[in-house]
C-alpha cells in the first residue's frame, strides 16, 4: 500500500534553478486506474489533449493519450484535479509509476547493471557508519550495499540498513533489496552524495529511518535520470516520488518535496 499513498502526496518541485523547476516541470506522479479502463492510468493534475506524454515504470514505457479529467476527492495533495490518460501497454499491476510530458522517442530506459567492487563495499559502509548527517541510530547495522552501474561515468550505491531488534527479520528480504529497510542510496565519485539528503534533514524525518531506495533509470532527450522513493519506515509522515538529473557533476533533484 505503499506505492498508492506515494503517488498520492508526491509534489512537483519549486525550488531553483530555473533550469531543475522547468526539469521538473516535465515530470507528473502517475498511478493505475483500471477501474476507469483496463488501459487506464491517471496523472495528478490538468493536462491539454495536445500535450504529449510518456509513461514509464520499471521495465515497462507506454505513450499515453489525454482523455477526460474528474476531481481529486481520493487524495490528499495539492492537485484539485485528475487526468484519465490511455495508454497503448497496459501498466504493471504493482510499482512505481511517472509520466514525463515528452513525446515517446525521446524517452528511452536505461539497464541499472549490478557490479561487484569490495573495496568500495567497504569505503561506503565506513561512510555510513561515520556520516553524522545520516542521523542513523548509533547501533545500525549494515546488511548489504549493492552497487548499480548506470553508465561508464556514472555508478550507484543502495545500502541497506537495519537495528539489531529487526536485523533478522529484514535479511529474509534480500538480496535483491528490502522494502522495509532503512535505506541510503548514493551517487559514488570522488565523493559520496547521499540521494535522500533533503528528505532525511526535514525536521519531521531527523530521528525516523527512511525506507525506499532506487527503482528505475531512463534517458530523456539524452540526459539521464534516476527514479527512487521513499517514506518513513515507522509512520505515515513521509511518503515521496524523486527523480535527479544525473547529466551534471552533482546529482540535481528535479521532481520530489521541496527542500531537496
């Protein structure tokens, strides 16, 4: 039930600049509506039957065709009103959903290849455990980093984390990840940056751990961008659809909640 309560509060970003507020204008949360039509999928807010858009989740993409728009009573968000799209693919049942206004051959997925390095297992593990901005709980525990090649030049982390009362329950859950783990996904340089940054120094998330983690990449127009989520493990206060910019030497967040 997560994925439903994510889409529904996830808001477009308005921060600077310009050039990340008119990324992030490209980009909508997105969910399944079969019972509006088994090719169905609804898109938070107005938009003209003129405007091109993508749909995209994990191994899935589809064009979509704006068709009629009713109120946002279901969801408790900025947007006052739904578009019903058509798509030409029925969407996956479960996941995470976002359409990107853009025509379809502009945007293409891109594979997140798992590769193995040790050395840099360990350096990012040595991080975590010392990184005081995390505000992790002093006794964590690590239970698995993967690391995720997305490009020649660019290369992820997903770290998966857990306290030593939960620890045994959480690893039956990898290891291909863990939806219920604390989770810390980076992009790996000469530096390490922590994709959850915003989200994890809000007020509200400074002592909660943050689940969630990387769910799929695409390119649009030949710039590549990361799609994750996340919310808080231990209530219902966080729940948020981010997409970054990965085209640039730093990460830029064009699409989550303010503050990132």
């Amino acid at each position: 039930m997560k994925y439903v309560s994510l889409v529904a509060i996830a808001i477009l970003v308005t921060f600077s600049p310009c050039l990340a507020e008119a990324q992030g204008n490209l980009f909508r949360s997105a969910f399944s509506c079969p019972n509006r039509g088994p090719s169905s999928v609804c898109i938070f807010g107005k938009i003209s039957k003129a405007t091109p858009i993508t749909l995209l989740a994990k191994d899935w993409k589809s064009s979509g065709t704006p068709k009629e728009e009713f109120t946002n009573t279901e969801f408790e968000n900025e947007f006052k009103t739904i578009t019903r799209v058509e798509v030409a693919a029925p969407p996956p049942r479960e996941g995470l959903l976002i359409a990107a206004l853009a025509a379809t051959e502009t945007v293409n997925a891109l594979p997140l290849k798992e590769v193995r390095d040790e050395a840099l297992v360990g350096r990012i593990g040595a991080y975590i455990k010392t990184a005081q901005q995390l505000n992790l709980k002093l006794d964590i525990r690590i239970l698995k980093t993967r690391l995720l090649r997305l490009s020649p030049t660019i290369l992820l982390s997903e770290t998966f984390l857990a306290t030593p009362d939960n620890e045994a329950a959480l690893r039956k859950e990898l290891p291909g990840g863990c939806r219920d783990c604390d989770t810390v996904p980076m992009l790996v340089g000469q530096t390490l940056t922590d994709l959850f940054a915003g989200i994890r120094s809000t007020e509200v998330n400074a002592v909660e751990s943050i689940c969630g983690g990387i769910r799929f990449a695409f390119a649009l127009s030949g710039r590549p961008y990361l799609v994750s989520y996340a919310s808080s493990c231990e209530s219902d206060s966080l729940s948020a659809t981010l997409i970054h910019d990965l085209s640039g030497k730093k990460p830029k967040l064009v699409f989550g909640p303010p503050g990132g």
